[in-house]
C-alpha cells in the first residue's frame, strides 16, 4: 500500500502470489506495514511445524455479505455514508489511486476452497477433497484475492452521479479535498480512499481453481449506497439543500 501520495497513480507494480519470488516482497514487509502484525504472528505459528497456516489477502471487499453478523465492508460503503452525511461527494487528490477489489462471495468462496484443502490434508495426509494437495500453506500459504483493478476517482463520480439522480445531494461535482482535510471528518479518510493497494491472484486460481464470479463494481458501488441510505434513514426521494 503507497502511503505517500495520496490521491496519485501507483508508481509499483501489483503485488503477486504466484511464486516464492514474487511472495519474498510480501513477506518481507516492514514491521510498521498494515496488517503485518497479524501476519506475522500466523507466520510465525506456521515456521512451528506444529500446524498448517494460510494467510488470505484481500483488497476492497465489495458487495453486502450474507452473514448473521457484519455483513459491511469499509471502504465503498463508508465513502458513500461520508457524501450521505456531508451532502457533497468529495474524493481524495486527484482520485487517480488505484485498488484492486474481490465480492464478498468470491472471498468467501476461496476461504471454502482453503478450509477444505485443510480438512483433506488432515484426514489422508496429502490429498482428500479436489485440490486438497495443490494448496500450499505456511510461507507460500499466501493467497492474494482480487477480481480487477479500479480507480478511486471513478468509484467517486459513480456514486456522485447516482446520488444526484436520487435526489441525496444537489450536485455531480466531486470536490477534490487533501487527505488531511478528509481525515478532519472522516477518520482514516486518506488511507481508505487516496492510497493505492493492487494485488494479482495467482495462487488460488492456479493451485484451488478459484474464479471470481460475482457482481461487478458497478452494481456493488450502486448497491452499497442503497444499503448506507436505508442505514441513515433517509427517504427514498430526499431534495438535497440547495438549487437542484
């Protein structure tokens, strides 16, 4: 994840799973990077020798999830409850950023593929169910999850476009703000929505044969601000303040 020009293009390469080579830039992230606290401490259970580990990486989880519990994701859902609030679609920088994004049902499905590799491994020791001895697990049981690429700036006209035609706000005009103006209201503001993070899935489709297959972005970006207005109580047909 680039940090340091919020707003801007990538200036790397996507990360990829597909080799041992391409998993050492992975694994050799700094201490202070997202998330690698937690991975280090699933690598280091797997390093024991005492159990099998495997660590799934997604990006932005589009798409509401069919669980009992949280059934949101952060980033699309919380950009459009900020314009929901706020009444005036903004973006970060130029909104040029860029990430890669996986459905909340292709993610769940590769987890389903994983956790049956596993089970198949335990009971016969290298096979079982299909794919049981392709998985890979520990160090190389790394699996990124990702169904394309997209842009942070188009994500925000989107939604400012939908939302105008619903009558939520009274513009299309999608404010280019600083990232610490956007962190002033919305914490984390910058990271969730002017940073760039691109991952290519390998692994999982060569070794598990996972393909993503859900909804696009589109529908998913239209869908979570639906599911963000019926969370702010908000009409059907609310006139946003101000000439239309």
């Amino acid at each position: 994840m680039d940090i340091d020009s919020y707003g801007n293009p990538p200036t790397y390469a996507p990360y990829s799973d597909g080799d041992s080579t391409s998993l050492s830039s992975v694994l050799s992230l700094p201490s202070h990077a997202l998330h690698r606290n937690v991975d280090s401490i699933i690598l280091a259970a797997g390093a024991s020798g005492r159990v099998k580990t495997a660590i799934v990486c997604p990006p932005t989880i589009v798409g509401a999830g069919r669980g009992v519990d949280n059934t949101r994701s952060q980033q699309i859902p919380g950009l459009a409850a900020a314009y929901l609030e706020r009444g005036q679609p903004f973006q970060i920088g130029k909104g040029l950023n860029r990430w890669t994004y996986v459905h909340v049902s292709d993610l769940s499905r590769l987890y389903l593929l994983l956790v049956t590799a596993a089970a198949g491994v335990i009971a016969s020791g290298s096979s079982g169910p299909a794919n049981a001895g392709k998985a890979t697990w520990n160090d190389e049981g790394y699996y990124f999850a990702e169904a394309g690429e997209f842009e942070w700036g188009t994500v925000c006209r989107q939604l400012a476009t939908k939302g105008k035609e619903l009558e939520y706000w009274n513009t299309v005009t999608v404010e280019e703000l600083p990232a610490v103006v956007a962190n002033s209201f919305v914490r984390g503001a910058g990271v969730r929505w002017g940073t760039n993070s691109l991952c290519k899935a390998l692994r999982a489709k060569e070794l598990l044969g996972w393909e993503p297959t859900g909804p696009g972005l589109e529908a998913s970006v239209e869908e979570a601000l639906e599911v963000e207005r019926k969370r702010a109580g908000i009409g059907h047909a609310k006139r946003a303040a101000g000439d239309a």
